[in-house]
C-alpha cells in the first residue's frame, strides 16, 4: 500500500515502480549527469540538476551543489573533500541506501545504521612516480554497524551486493572521455 | 620553486612531493575515510574528517559535511544528489583535478575546464528484477571543454588516465564490506 513506510521508505511506492518496470522494462532506463565546473588549483565545483528516467526528464527539486579540493598537504585549499574522499562518499551512500531500500521491501527494521569507510592509496601512482602502483585504491575496507535484530544481519551482507556503486567499484564499467577545445 | 603557480596549483609543492615520495615511498601511503550516518529512508549523511598520508595523521581545515538522497520519483525527499550522482561528481573531480595538476606540472596553461558527465543505468539491476541486468552503470560519458592552446589537447587525453577514480571505476577495486550488530 502506497504511503505505509518500513525505515523511512515508502514500501508501496518502492512495490510499484518495481511492478511497473517488470511490465515495462524500458521505463528502467535512467541516465544520472552532473556538471562540472573547474574553479582553480584543486577547486572544482558540481551542478546536479536533471536526470532521464520513466521515459521523460525530471528535475531535481532543487539543483544540488558539489565542492572537491584538496587538502593544503596535497597543495590545495580546503575547499571540499577530495575526490578519492567523494568517491568513498558515493560508496557510503550507495551501500545505506541499497540496505536500507532492500531491507524495507522485505519488512526487515533498522533502527540505526553508521558505516566508516577507509581506502588506500599510494599516491605514486597518481604522481606518475611508478608505473607498477595503480592509480586508485589498493583496497576499500566498509564497517557497518546496525541496530537491527540479529537474524537480520546475514541478510543485510547478502543485500549489500545489490548496491550499484558497489557494482562499480568491485567490478569496472566502460568510461569513455572526450576531451575538445572551448 | 614553491609558490609558483600554473592553473592555480603551487607547481614548487607538487614537485617537492614528488621528490619526497621518490626518496622515500612509504610517505606515499595515505588512507583516506568518511563516515556515514543513515537518518532516514533515502537520507544519509556523511563527514570528512581526517586521513592518514606522509607518515602521519591529518586534520582537514573543517570538517566536510555531504548528503545523499533519492528524488521522490525514486522514493526519497531529495535533500541530496543520490548515490550514483555522487559517483559522477567524484569521477568529474578526479579527472577535472588529475588534468589541472598534470597540466601544471609540465607547464601547459589552461583557462577553462569544463565537463558533463551522463551514465546510463537499468533501475531492474538494483531492484533485483532481472539477473543478466548489472546493478551499477553499464557505460559513463564524459565530455570535457577545455579553453587552451590546441596542441594540448592530445597531451590532457593521455594525462586523464592518471586519475585515481577513473582507475577504480573503469578497473575494480576489492571492496571489503563487514556488517556487525551495534
């Protein structure tokens, strides 16, 4: 039923896109976008306004803004966190959400849930200082901890594999750059 | 020479790291950490606070606060970018970072960057509809304009592959996840 809620969500809503998309699958399609605008040094600045989903463009109820920059140690300002920081951010947020959602649809309650999140990075990578270190993180390590009933907590690993950025993050996806002049 | 700078990075701090980190690599260890808070149903909340890089513990200037959340057409309030916005805004900042120090440290001046960034992703792949759909984006675009001399272009190309997070989106990362009752 639309407007009955399990951890904040609207179960009934959630229940009837999924109804929808089986019987439409191209209703599925979404397209996410941001806009990126560099500022200076390490400041860049973020514009997320519309995305394509259920067949039209929706708007954001308000256009949310986004601020990366490093750190001074890493000859920044300050200005926001850095991008590896907002990938681990994207992480976090993924993995609640898919837990949270997930959870809900199957009439599992959570009361609280945090998470810490630490990846490693060996900065001669991005420096270009040796070739054998990889770019990004050697490894992301994620520590939930839920107040939840304790049956629930097997279930909640099995979920968190539905998490897209976990998706991404643990397998690869094709990003094709282009670069033009202005 | 500290101080100096191209496209606003001090181009003297980038090159003393350098050298520091060829002299001694275990300084180029960093780990960097968010925390996650879920408030409630798409609503999560994130801090910034400290990382570990050069040997040490360091402090951010503040402490960076980020939210995520869903549109109401997903289910949520929309008090944030959702989860996949955010991967965006980090892919966005790591290239748009990766090129502007790259370029500065081989002297090439740029005057603008900009960039839009679209993904495509199939809603029946988080929602668990259908096994052979994946659950995170199938493809990401990104299309830079950048106000610069023409013969670099070619150059930033070949400088976006250094970027941390288009490392670990277009390759993978073993992600670690835990999940422990509070």
């Amino acid at each position: 039923m639309v407007g009955e809620k399990v951890n904040g969500v609207d179960v009934g809503a959630v229940e009837s896109a999924v109804n929808t998309f089986k019987e439409n699958p191209g209703l599925a399609n979404f397209k996410f976008r941001v806009h990126n605008k560099w500022i200076n040094g390490g400041h860049n600045h973020v514009t997320v306004g519309n995305f394509y989903g259920a067949n039209q463009e929706n708007s954001h109820l308000k256009t949310h803004e986004l601020d990366a920059d490093e750190p001074p140690i890493l000859a920044g300002e300050d200005l926001g966190a850095n991008p590896v920081e907002h990938l681990l951010n994207a992480l976090s947020a993924c993995l609640t959400t898919t837990l949270i959602y997930h959870a809900a649809i199957r009439g599992i309650e959570i009361e609280e849930l945090e998470s810490d999140l630490e990846g490693d990075i060996d900065l001669r990578g991005f420096l270009g200082i040796a070739k054998e270190v990889r770019r990004g993180y050697q490894e992301i390590r994620v520590n939930f901890k839920v107040k939840t009933a304790a049956e629930n907590i097997a279930k909640l690993m099995a979920l968190s594999k539905l998490s897209p950025v976990f998706d991404v993050t643990s397998n690869w996806t094709n990003v094709n750059v282009q670069i033009e002049r202005k």
